[in-house]
C-alpha cells in the first residue's frame, strides 16, 4: 500500500477516530498494530515523549541510502524488548514486512479548536531499514533510572511530510557512554539471526552472522574472565547520529570491531569503523592507553596484517579450538601521534 490509496495524504491533519477508520489500529498507545487493515500505525509526541527518554525525529544527515527518521519502541520503564506487553509492539514494527504490513508514523500536532480531542499530522509510510533495523541505547525513563531502549531506523517509501521542526537537535558535545553488555543487546543479535534464518542467505548475511559469532563469544569469554565489557555509544558535537561500536573492553580500555571475514574488503571495512570511532576516545581519562583491536574468522595474510599494524591496530582471531589469540606484531612501537605504544595489558583474556 503506498499513499495513492489512501484519502490521508503526507501533511495531512486527523484525529486519531480518523486515523482508525482508514488506518485501523487502537484507540491509544504509541505502536498500533492492525491485522484487519494490514497496518502498524505508530504515533509519535515529540516534545512529551523526552520524560520517558523518547528521542523521535528526522536525522540531519542522511547516509547513502537517504533520509531516516528515528522511532522510540514502546515501555516507559526498565529495559525496552520485544516481548511482554510492550515488546509486542515493538516486535510488530521490527516484523511488519514479514507479517505483510505496511507502516504509517502520524506526528501529535495539537487539538480540535475548541475540544480537547488531540490531533496528528501523517508523516508518510515507511519500512524499517534493512541493514539496520534498530538500535539499543541508554536513557533515563521517567523517574530517572538508566535503561536500555529501542530505536527504531525508519526509511520513507514514498512521499513523506518533511518540516525543520522534527528533525533531531544536534548534541552539544562529543559525549562517548560506555553501554554495559546487556540482555537487548544480545537480543540484538539474536534479532539478526533469527531475520537470516527465514531467508535465504545472501553473501552479506553470512558475513552478518559472522560478525555476530565473533563478537558474541569473544564478549563471553571476556565476561567470564571478570573483564567489564559492552559498547560505546558516541554523541559527536553538531551532529544528530551517533557512532556505535562492536565492543569495548572498560576494564583495559581496548575497543574491537570484527570483521566477517579476512578478506581486503571486509577488512577495510572494518578498519574504517576503528578508525573513525577512535579519533572522539583519544581524550578518555582512563589508566591504560586505548588500544584498537581488529577482530577476525582467522589470521589475515601476511599484507593485511601489515596494513593494521601501519594503524597501531592489533588483531585477535579465531584459533583451531575454537577460541581466541592474539596476534603479536611489535613492528610499530610508537603511536602516529608520537606517544608510545603500550602493549595489551593483560590483553582479551588470553593466558598462554
């Protein structure tokens, strides 16, 4: 269903009576889902919603693949899922083109003139981004405890209601927040894997699951070894995205970022991510030296890894028995900027 073959058009004023009678869903709540219509009908209060760490509106930068407009899930309190109560919800909107769905986002514009009856302005339709669905990060909810919450990625598919006013206010400062290893992001992955495996698997899926398997036993490995380890979420000054990374170790100040296999291209890829991540944690206060590790399936060839330690990165790559070693180079001993390289203390858990 596309816009044509609606009455609302993008920009287009209801109230939520009328959203119902075309659109279908319930009569309150944020995620209306509607197996007669065929629908998920999300609302969306901007200002209201920043009591409960809600953070809605259109990115400034689009990435190449266009514009994105970012979507809160439902639960005012504790972690945000996809199940229980609220977690229905969200798993509707993450599962709305497998369930034959199409999904609409109305935006709270005010009330009737004289009633209190609330009124909404339809942004457009839209899907969730396929190569990145969504993404967990920390806020506080409405009695100020910190959680973990959902946010959706949602690309326009037709005409949408695009206004200066909902787009996302750029943050201040270069803010890193250190995310602890927690149960949405594994859910995370879980989430991938489980999309993979109700289609059929294309080269960049397994490179996906890939990644996942790496980061996956390499953060329970380091866990079980006592190490404090999540993800960082990067806020940049002026700008309205943030840079998340794979997994950072706290306990030794070390970031990783896997890459799906050894090739140049998935390498490359992978290094740009440190890379780019590691030019706003420079300036961490912390006891050790930050140390930037490439994560990999096996030992890169003897030119990749040249290509890493010319960038002070270190590898870690999956062994024979199935866990984890590190790559000793010591080619490089001094950082770009000049200061001296430190080797990994007491680096990935790796007891020889």
């Amino acid at each position: 269903m596309t816009t044509s073959a609606l009455t609302i058009q993008p920009g287009d004023i209801r109230t939520r009576a009328e959203i119902r009678q075309e659109l279908g869903g319930s009569p309150q709540g944020g995620i209306c889902p509607s197996e007669v219509k065929k629908t998920v009908v999300l609302f969306s209060d901007i200002s209201a919603g920043e009591q409960y760490g809600y953070r809605d509106g259109w990115l400034a930068e689009e990435d190449d693949l266009g514009p994105v407009f970012t979507y809160t899930g439902a639960g005012t309190r504790g972690d945000q899922t996809f199940g229980g109560l609220y977690g229905k919800g969200n798993s509707a909107v993450l599962d709305h083109a497998a369930r034959g769905r199409t999904l609409h986002l109305f935006i709270a514009e005010g009330k009737v003139p004289g009633s209190g009856t609330r009124t909404h302005r339809y942004i457009g339709p839209f899907e969730v981004d396929e190569r990145e669905p969504y993404r967990t990060r920390q806020a506080s909810d409405e009695e100020g405890a910190s959680r973990s919450v959902i946010v959706f990625r949602l690309r326009p598919i037709d005409e949408v209601y695009r206004t200066a006013a909902h787009v996302l206010p750029p943050a201040r400062a270069t803010k890193p927040v250190f995310v602890r290893a927690r149960e949405a992001t594994r859910l995370a992955r879980a989430q991938r894997r489980q999309r993979r495996q109700q289609r059929r698997l294309t080269p960049a899926d397994r490179l996906e699951q890939q990644r996942d398997d790496l980061s996956e036993g390499l953060e329970e490995q380091l866990t079980q070894e006592g190490y404090s380890v999540g993800h960082l979420q990067v806020e940049i000054q002026d700008k309205t995205d943030t840079l998340l990374s794979d997994l950072y170790n706290e306990s030794n100040n070390t970031l990783y970022e896997a890459a799906g296999s050894t090739s140049r291209e998935a390498v490359r890829s992978a290094l740009a991510q440190l890379l780019d991540i590691s030019r706003y944690l420079r300036s961490l206060e912390h006891a050790h030296p930050l140390q930037l590790m490439m994560l990999t399936p096996e030992l890169p060839d003897e030119d990749i890894r040249a290509l890493l330690d010319e960038h002070d990165v270190g590898i870690i790559y999956r062994n024979h028995e199935g866990g984890f070693s590190e790559f000793q180079s010591g080619q490089h001993t001094t950082h770009h900027e000049g200061t001296p390289r430190t080797p990994c203390v007491r680096c990935p858990a790796l007891s020889r």
